[in-house]
C-alpha cells in the first residue's frame, strides 16, 4: 500500500512541475524576458500581459507570486464618458541577483533592482533599489 502511495506522489510531483514548467514557456513565447539561472520551483503567476515582465540572471521565484501588470480599475474607468478605451498597463522588471518570497504580489510599473529581496507575502508597489531588503503590505525597505 505504502508503494502504490509513494508511486501516486512522484507522479503528482511530475505533474505539478510539468504545469509549471509549461506556465514559463508560454509566458516566454508571449514575450516575457528571462536571464540565465532562473529558479522557480513552484507556481508562478505571470499575469495576462507577459510581454510586459523582464526577468534578469541568478533569480529565484518562490510559489505563488503574482504579477500585476494591468490594473483591474479599468472596468469602472471605462463606464466614465471620455474614459471609453482606457487601459492601465506597466511594465514589471526584476534585476539581478534577486530573490522573490513566498506569496507575494508584484504590481505593475515596478522595477526591483540588482541584488534583492522581497519578504514572503508582501505586496510590492514601488521600486526597489540595488542591494536592498523590502517586505510586508504594502511592502517597505527594512
């Protein structure tokens, strides 16, 4: 029993890492930039709009992060006479060297720069510097 238990997990793992693996490559193939040695071991969020991520080299991505590149204010926006087509779109880039905790949001126009790090379950809505240290909701330098 215990062998057919340990068979059914690896195959759930298999799964589970050919989704996630399959969630990257179409993200990259609708436009998103990824450097060199990216890690993401778990489920990722890239959002509707991909094109608008840029991902650079030796970054690691824990699960469940979320990337926010449209605001979601549209919807009441374009009821408004004048306001017909509008669109609130930004651009979400990750530098180098960083590190992206557990279950955080990132929103659009955001640039987090070389060497970082973003606490589990913030919500980042600025940028960060080089070499700096952010966490919480809304997320702060520590």
């Amino acid at each position: 029993m215990i062998f057919i238990f340990r068979i059914l997990l690896k195959i759930d793992a298999l799964y589970h890492t050919f989704l996630n693996r399959a969630s990257l490559e179409v993200a990259k193939y609708r436009g998103m930039k990824v450097g060199k040695n990216f890690n993401m071991p778990d489920k990722v969020y890239f959002g509707t709009e991909p094109y608008l991520i840029e991902i650079g080299d030796n970054v690691n991505i824990a699960g469940d992060v979320r990337f926010v590149n449209h605001g979601g204010t549209t919807t009441l926006l374009r009821r408004l006479p004048g306001y017909e087509d509008a669109r609130i779109l930004g651009r979400i880039k990750i530098g180098n060297n960083c590190t992206i905790g557990l279950n955080c949001v990132i929103m659009q126009d955001v640039q987090i720069g070389n060497n970082c790090i973003l606490g589990a379950n913030s919500v980042l809505s600025q940028s960060m510097p080089d070499n700096t240290v952010f966490i919480g909701n809304p997320a702060q330098f520590l």
